[in-house]
C-alpha cells in the first residue's frame, strides 16, 4: 500500500516551561526539543518509521529547516520528491511551550503565508490519500485524480475550503473542536446523549462518510455497525501533547493500511496517541511500531481478546 499525504510541514522549537510566561520579562532556559513538524508532516514521518511506503507533499523554504525537514523524512524512507522548496519564503516555524504542570502546549506559528502546492504530475497511484486540508487544491486535486483510493482528512480546524473538502472524503477523522463548531452542539461526558447527538449531526452533514472524533485524555467517538462507540484514551501522566492527534491520523492510516477493522484501528492509533503524549516533543515523541503493537497484545490479553470500548447508547439504532 502507497500512502500520500499532503499538508503542512513546519520547524518546531519545544521548550518546557514551569510557569506561562510574563509579559516585559526576560527568561533562560536550558532544555529544548527541534524537530520537523504540521499535521500531514507528522503522520507521514509516523508511516514512514513504521515501515509503510509514503510520499510527503509538502512546501518548505529554502533555508535550513526546509533542508533538515527534507532529511528527516528521508532518514525514515518517506518518499520527498512531492516536497516543493519556495526561494522567496522562510520555511514555517513554530515555537511551543510546554507546561510542565500538565503538558498542556502553547503554540506560536510563524508565517508571513502558506505558498499553495503547484505540481500536480504524479508518477504513482496512491492507495491512501491524507490530507490535513492545509492546501485544498492540491488535496482537492489528489482526491479527484485517484477516485479509487481510500480518503482521509485531518479535520482540525474549521475553514470554509475543509468544511467543502469534507464531502468527498472516506473518513473524516475531526478533532473535538471540529465537531463541537460544526454542530454547534457541546460534549457533556456526564450525558452520553450528548456524543451520540454530536455524532448523528456529524453523520448528517457527511452521510457518505465514516467519523472519528478525537476527545483527547477522552478518546475517540465512532461508529461500527450502526451503533456509536467510545474507545477510551489511555490512563497516564501527559507530558506533552503537541502532535497527539498527528500521530493518531498516522497510525489511523497505519490500520487502514493493513485493512485492520475499525475497532482495532482506533484502539492502536488511541495507543499511539496516548504513548507520544508521555515524552517530549511532537515527533520526538513518536513511538516505535513494536512499541504499539505489544502494548496492543497486552490490553486484548488482559481484556480477552476484546477491545474495551464502550456503547455510547445501548438504545442508539445507527446515525445512517
């Protein structure tokens, strides 16, 4: 299986701090984490240390973080021929703080724009496209060309050009904020009515497509056989979350790749998800495939051999 994954790419500086900084202040730090990061960029880096054959379609600039991008998805056997480099803009930078309280991210993006992608003469099919709706061209582009590969968007963000490419895609993969926006409806976990209501919305907005909505320390909402389902989100001590939901995309595509069934897909991309948040930095943070796989072995031992996820509504008769 060959996957193509288009978006945006960016350097990311990680800097773990005790306390959210004060304005006119000046503060040193002894302790930071570079490495490549976007959305698209991060699961593709995931696939490609995973042992799946990808290709990143990306723009950086002609600088040293464009150069140290390009590397790192080449030490990791990505395919970076589809990577664009632009001679008049910087490569995007994002400068992250961490809070060492609860790992919870700050981050601030810099760049003066987003140059759209322009080559669009492929010389492979794709069996996976992913897209984290960053350039809806190229994205719009990709899905139309190759009709027959299986789509996925990130869904992150709420723009008017995501909202429209959300209805030619498989499987919307949205993040809580996503679905809160788009329905217009809020999470009450203490009222399971209130995930199976956001879903059924979701559901009607897209109904040719499958949903996963990630509920971060939560898990993820879905749906198999007509009946919505919650997998819970590992139990640990968050050290830092930036890029959990890249790597839960990734590892999402990682299943689809191996035509895993759904509930085995959720419950290693929440695995994922849930081990990179234990460690610092975003792509850093990545863990090893075997790393996954064994502590995927060790929960269905230990739940005999059934994924612990939950029926949202015993009563709900599908969202189709």
């Amino acid at each position: 299986m060959k996957v193509l994954c288009i978006g945006h790419s960016s350097w990311d500086v990680t800097v773990p701090v005790d306390d959210y900084p004060i304005e006119n202040t000046k503060y040193r730090y002894n302790e930071k984490y570079s490495a490549g990061g976007g959305p698209a960029g991060n699961a593709a880096f995931l696939l490609g240390k995973w042992g799946v054959e990808t290709v990143i379609q990306s723009v950086v600039g002609s600088d040293d973080f464009g150069a140290r991008i390009k590397k790192e998805f080449q030490d990791v056997g990505v395919n970076t021929e589809f990577i664009e480099t632009v001679y008049d803009k910087d490569t995007s930078f994002s400068f992250i703080l961490i809070n060492k309280k609860n790992g919870n991210r700050t981050v601030f993006n810099v760049a003066t724009e987003h140059p759209p992608l322009k080559k669009y003469d492929y010389n492979f099919t794709p069996d996976i496209i992913l897209t984290d709706g960053h350039d809806y061209g190229a994205s719009q582009n990709a899905v139309t060309k190759f009709p027959n590969a299986i789509s996925v968007i990130d869904a992150g963000r709420v723009t008017q050009e995501l909202l429209e490419l959300c209805k030619y895609i498989k499987y919307i993969v949205c993040s809580k904020g996503f679905a809160e926006t788009v329905t217009g409806l809020k999470f009450d976990y203490a009222h399971p009515q209130s995930l199976v209501n956001i879903y059924t919305k979701l559901q009607n907005k897209y109904p040719n497509a499958n949903i996963v909505v990630t509920l971060e320390e939560h898990g993820a909402l879905y749906q198999v056989n007509n009946q919505v389902k919650i997998m819970p989100g590992l139990k640990c001590n968050a050290v830092d979350t930036t890029g959990a939901g890249d790597i839960f995309h990734g590892a999402f595509v990682y299943g689809l790749a191996n035509n895993f069934d759904m509930d085995k897909i959720v419950t290693l991309a929440n695995i994922a998800a849930g081990l990179s948040i234990q460690k610092m930095g975003s792509r850093l943070s990545i863990p090893m495939l075997s790393e996954v796989l064994d502590y995927y072995t060790k929960s269905m031992n230990l739940n005999n051999q059934t994924p612990q996820n939950n029926q949202v509504n015993n009563n709900q008769q599908g969202t189709k």
